[in-house]
C-alpha cells in the first residue's frame, strides 16, 4: 500500500488540471490568497504556486481554483508576486514566506497536520525544486508543470510531474 503522504500528493496531482495561460509583463501588486473551497473537511493544507516567467500570477486563479473544487482538502493558495512577472531564485525564499505570512493573516492555520504543497509552472519549475529540497521537512509535496526535474533532484520521492502534450491515443 501507499504511504498516506503519497496518496495525498496523488490525489492532489490527479485533481491538478491543464489551462492555458498567455503572458503579460503587468506587474501583480500583491501575493495572490485563495481561500479554501467552503464545506471541505480534508486536512488543511497550503500550496503555494510559482508562475513561469513574464507570466502574470492571476492568470494561473482560474486553474488554481478549480484544484480547489476538485481537492478533498481544505485547500489555500498563495501566489507570490514578482517583479516583471518572472521569479528570482534569490528572492524566491523570502517571497514564499511572505505569501504564507498572507495565508495566515487571511485565516490559515499552519500548526498542528498542515500539509504544504509547492507547485510551479515553466522557469519557476527550475526554483521551487531548490527550495523544496532545502525545506524538505516542510514540504508534503510539489508539483511541476510545463517544466522539468532537475538532475540533481531525480530521487526526490515527493514530486509529480505533469506532462501536457497529447497521447497518441488522443491525436486522432
């Protein structure tokens, strides 16, 4: 059988679906909170999302929300705000810590069996492995879309990848 972290973080990456995103160089003002889809009884758990570059946060709300609606978590999103739209590897900690101060302010409880998700799109991808292999013990699991798993991080036991191209099977 699966070990209950594992099955968490499949459930979440099942729930995760594909949308398509166009870039804007408009700078977010602020980190982005989504709070959790009202009546879910899961355990709490925080997922913070990092867009790709020059990919404005807001434009991932629609995808991020219908994790929500399809996670038996009680699901919180936070979407970090970048200069120029783009991540900053240098930053990415402090800006990530700062979006879970967010979470707490609007109501997040991170004591206790929170769960913490990390998730990415495209260059933000190349970040967040970094930063979840750093954190580990504060990370139940990321998700990668649209990007790639670093060499260094091949035996990290906690990711999924999501692939977006087409199977055979479906081009017709």
């Amino acid at each position: 059988m699966m070990p209950t972290h594992q099955r968490r973080l499949l459930a979440f990456a099942v729930a995760t679906v594909v949308v398509a995103t166009t870039t804007t160089t408009a700078h977010a003002a602020s980190n982005i909170v989504l709070k959790p889809v009202e009546g879910k009884t899961g355990p709490a758990a925080a997922f913070i999302f990092i867009e790709g570059a020059e990919i404005a946060g807001d434009l991932y709300t629609p995808l991020l929300q219908q994790v929500q609606n399809a996670s038996n978590l009680s699901l919180w999103v936070g979407i970090p705000a970048f200069l120029g739209n783009t991540p900053e590897p240098i930053r990415l900690a402090a800006d990530i810590t700062a979006t879970l101060k967010d979470l707490e302010k609007a109501g997040f409880n991170s004591g206790g069996d929170a769960l913490y998700f990390y998730g990415a799109h495209s260059l933000g991808t190349v970040f967040i492995q970094d930063y979840v292999s750093a954190n580990a013990s504060h990370a139940s699991g990321q998700v990668l879309t649209g990007g790639f798993l670093s060499r260094k991080h091949y035996n990290v036991s906690n990711t999924c990848l999501l692939y977006t191209s087409p199977s055979p099977r479906d081009r017709g």
